[in-house]
C-alpha cells in the first residue's frame, strides 16, 4: 500500500515555532505574577487548545486571566515570530525529497498557518491545501480534521501518512486510521510520549522520505532515527 497523501502539522513540524510561542507566554505570565520557565510553557501550548492552555494558566495564577490576554499573547507571538521564525531544520530539503501529494493540517487558526508558512517561505509550497481545525470545527486528537483533509484530497485515510510533534496530534492520526510518524528532534524529551500515542518516532528531517516511501498494510509503532 503506497501513501496516497502526506498530512503535515504546521507548528513544530514545519516551523520551529513552539520555542518562540513558549517565550512570550513566559514573559506575558510573569507579567501577571505566573512564574513559569520555557519547559513550562512550551508543555502548556504544545499540541493544545487555545482555551484549554488559557483555563490552566488561569488556575495556576489563582485567578482569570485578564481581558485580551489570548489577544495580546497572539499579536506579540506574530512580532517575535517576524524577528525569530525559522523552517524545521531540514525540512525543506525534505520536502523537495517527496514525490506524494501533501497538505497541511493545523489545530491553528487559518491566519496563523499562513503567517508562519509565508515568514518561512513555504507559504507557496502548500497554498491551496491548508486546513483549519477552527474552520472544519474540530480539534485533535478528534480525527476528523484529518479525515477532512483527507477528503479534499480525494484520498483514503489508510493511505495516508500523518506527520506530528505532539502525541495529541498522534492520536487524531491513529484514530483517522492513518499511519503516523512523529517527530521528536534530539533534546525534546517528546519521542516517548509520541511512541506510545501510536507513532513512528524519527529525530532528523533527513530520515522523512524514506520513511513515507516505506509500504505498510499497518499503523506502524517504534523508533526510527
């Protein structure tokens, strides 16, 4: 069974945004007297729900957090990205190795997912075949973003192949019935946590061709380096 289709997640897969994000959450929580380091906050926003992340901050500064927070966290996240946004390491060359139609597929807003695929000039490797969680309204790890993209691709899910950093992500994958492959780059602490939720785990963007040009009649699981 040959992939039909490869669905990339966008941030932490495609751009090394999460790094950035997690910053000025830290910086935006001491502000309102959270102490919280970067490990923290990038374990607050990885994979996660705008709301989700916001409740818990909430909790652990003991009150709501003030109007606008998720506003002003999103406009100074777009500012750094402008100063600091790079590709995955990698992953263009990556992607110039793939022969298998692919999309993107983000739990993102939509003015996201083109902002930061622009910043990084992959905007026009993947324009017209961009999908919102907040426009099909579901989140993973629900699958049917995934099962959405997947359609629009004319493909089926069990030749699909879903590419993810975050084990919410894996399970949307799993649960869609695709196979899924996670990356986890050395130093993330994130390849174990992804293995169990049902991936393939691979640690160097050089290894992803190869690994989706492999034939499979099963959701693989393991560790690939």
């Amino acid at each position: 069974m040959t992939p039909a289709l490869v669905i990339f997640d966008c941030d932490g897969v495609l751009v090394d945004s999460e790094t950035v994000s997690a910053d000025v959450l830290r910086d935006m929580a001491a502000e309102s007297g959270i102490g919280l380091d970067r490990p923290g906050a990038f374990a607050l926003l990885h994979g996660r729900k705008v709301a989700h992340w916001v409740a818990e901050l909430g909790e652990l500064g003991g009150r709501p957090l003030p109007d606008g927070f998720v506003e002003e966290f999103r406009a100074r996240t777009f500012t750094a990205f402008e100063r600091e946004l790079r590709p995955v390491p990698g992953v263009a060359e990556a992607l110039a190795a793939l022969d298998v139609p692919d999309c993107v597929a983000s739990s993102a807003p939509m003015e996201k997912i083109r902002h930061v695929l622009a910043l990084t000039g992959l905007l026009r490797r993947f324009d017209g075949r961009l999908h919102s969680a907040y426009e099909v309204g579901v989140w993973k790890p629900d699958p049917g973003l995934f099962l959405h993209a997947a359609r629009a691709a004319g493909a089926a899910p069990e030749r699909c192949v879903v590419v993810e950093d975050s084990a919410v992500g894996v399970a949307a994958g799993v649960a869609a019935g695709m196979r899924v492959l996670g990356y986890a780059p050395d130093g993330s602490g994130t390849g174990r946590q992804l293995a169990r939720a049902g991936a393939r785990v691979f640690t160097d963007m050089s290894r992803l061709p190869s690994l989706v040009a492999e034939t499979t009649d099963r959701v693989p699981t393991g560790h690939a380096r």
